[in-house]
C-alpha cells in the first residue's frame, strides 16, 4: 500500500507546528524532568492550566507594580515605595525560580536560553538584580542611574504570549498575506507623501509661512499621517480653502483604506483553518476528499484511509 502522500506545510495548522517545535525539547526518559516539562510548556493537563494561570497572574501583578511605581505621589511617600520594592523582589525572585525551572526540565538548556522566549524570561529579571548590584557597588547615585534599566521588566508582558495558543496561528496569517500588507503600506506610503508635499506647498509657499503649521514636509508627514487615521489631535491643521479640500479627500481614503489589512489578514485566517480541517487526498475506494487530517476512515464510504 503507498505511503499516504505528506501534507503540505502551508495546509498544517501553525498551532500544531508550534507544539511539535516545542516537543523537540521535552525529555525522553519519565520523570521529573518530564513532568516538570508539561506543567510548565504545555497547558492541556489541569496542572499545565493552572502554571499558565498562576504565571498570568504574576505578570500582571508584576506590570501592575512596575506602573504604580512611576506614580509622583508614591515615590514622594516612601511608604508604598517600600511595599512596592518588596512586592517587585518577590516577583523577580518568583520569576528566577520559574526561568531556572525551563532551563532544567529542557532537553537542551543552551538552545532555550538563546531562543527567543529564553531571552524574554531572562530579559524579565535580570534589570532587577542589575538595579540592586549597581546601587550597592557604586551608592545612590548609580542607583538613581539604573533605575531606568528596571522599565526593561515591561518585558514581562511578552510572556503572555506564550499562553497563547491562537498567537502562533494569527502571526502565520499575518506571514502569508506579507506582500500584499507591504503593497498596502507601499500605497499609504505614496499617499502620505503626494498629500504632505501638496499640503506643505499650499500651506507654506501660498499661505503666510509666520502663521502657517505646515513648517516643514516631515511636520507635513505627521500631519498626513494623523489625518489618514483618523486620529485628528489638531495641533497642525490646514488655514486655506484649498489645504481643507485635500485634508477632506485624505480622511475619506484613510477610511477606505484602514480595513485592508484586516480583510487580508482574515482571509489568511480562514484559509489555514480550512486547511488544517481538510485533507485533500482522495479515497482509494469511492474518490471522495476533504477528509479531517486525523480521519482514519471515510467519511462516505467508510473505507480505511491509506496510511
């Protein structure tokens, strides 16, 4: 019987792709290794639901702190700062333990620690004792220096991408439908440029250039840019009659053109699921296709699938 012809990359689901690349790390032989790899890397057990849960709550309790911090009124107060500096070390130290954890229970810690999720656990706690070693080898000052290096801990937000199985199959969409995005960022680009060029000439050329906003083509850009959106702050805004028609035009083809990503990124979205739902091989009995991927039997006439 022939081997059943491989799927092609493109029709397999990215979230299944995503969880083969990731088994490739999980330990061979049982035991602790292995059971501390699937509570921690895979959320389909009821203890892998819960470390996923537990961890959500710690980013966002630690992006919660991070936030408060810069508050003018807590930093005058000593007193929240005190409980804020104790609730970041308990984090940091909580965030240590879970990044030690991934290097141990991997098959191989080196490619984790360099693979992207790897830096972005490491990235998650390493300004913390960057801040506290600093300010005890070189006193306050340096202190009040490595303060800005704690802000790298927003990169804690990242983890929670890796909680999410869906992301994996959306940034597959989003690769797909790449040229046709650089085509429609190719166009807004022209657009903002012919429009920025006009408005700046009409502005500043024809319009008294003391009281005109259109200062120079790149302020005419923002200007562009800002409209095209829809946003509309206001703080540069067209004087002539002329330079108000084309700010009209420029906000009625950005209304006409901001959904365009989004049609072609749903459209990628449908296609990999139809994909991942179907195979196209036919039955060896009666010819029917469109099986499920996983289907051992025919769906028509109930015939074994080739295998």
């Amino acid at each position: 019987m022939n081997p059943r012809r491989p799927i092609a990359e493109p029709s397999r689901s990215a979230t299944v792709r995503s969880s083969r690349r990731s088994r490739s790390q999980r330990p061979d032989a049982p035991g602790l290794r292995q059971t501390l790899y699937d509570i921690i890397f895979e959320a389909d057990t009821r203890s892998g639901r819960g470390f996923d849960i537990a961890l959500l709550i710690a980013i966002l309790a630690s992006v919660a702190v991070v936030s408060l911090e810069t508050v003018p009124e807590y930093q005058i107060d000593g007193e929240p700062m005190r409980g804020f500096l104790a609730a970041e070390w308990f984090l940091t130290l909580l965030f240590t333990v879970e990044y030690v954890l991934r290097l141990s229970c991997v098959k191989r810690p080196l490619a984790y620690a360099i693979s992207f999720w790897g830096v972005i656990d490491l990235l998650s706690i390493l300004p913390g004792y960057i801040t506290y070693f600093g300010a005890v080898n070189q006193g306050t000052r340096s202190f009040v220096i490595l303060r800005s290096v704690r802000l790298l801990r927003v990169f804690r937000v990242l983890k929670l991408w890796r909680m999410m199985s869906e992301a994996d199959e959306l940034s597959a969409a989003i690769w797909r439908s790449r040229e046709k995005i650089i085509v429609f960022v190719v166009v807004v680009m022209v657009a903002v440029t012919i429009s920025s060029s006009l408005m700046y000439f009409i502005e500043h050329e024809l319009y008294d250039p003391a009281d005109s906003d259109f200062t120079s083509i790149p302020q005419a850009m923002y200007w562009a840019i800002v409209t095209m959106t829809t946003v509309g702050y206001g703080d540069v805004v067209p004087h002539t009659a002329a330079g108000k028609v084309i700010s009209a035009m420029l906000i009625l083809v950005g209304y006409s053109l901001i959904i365009v990503p989004t049609g072609f990124v749903s459209a990628e979205l449908s296609s990999l699921k139809a994909s991942a739902a179907h195979d196209e091989e036919p039955c060896p009995s009666c010819g029917a296709d469109k099986h499920r991927v996983d289907a051992a039997y025919c769906f028509r006439c109930g015939s074994l699938l080739d295998s």
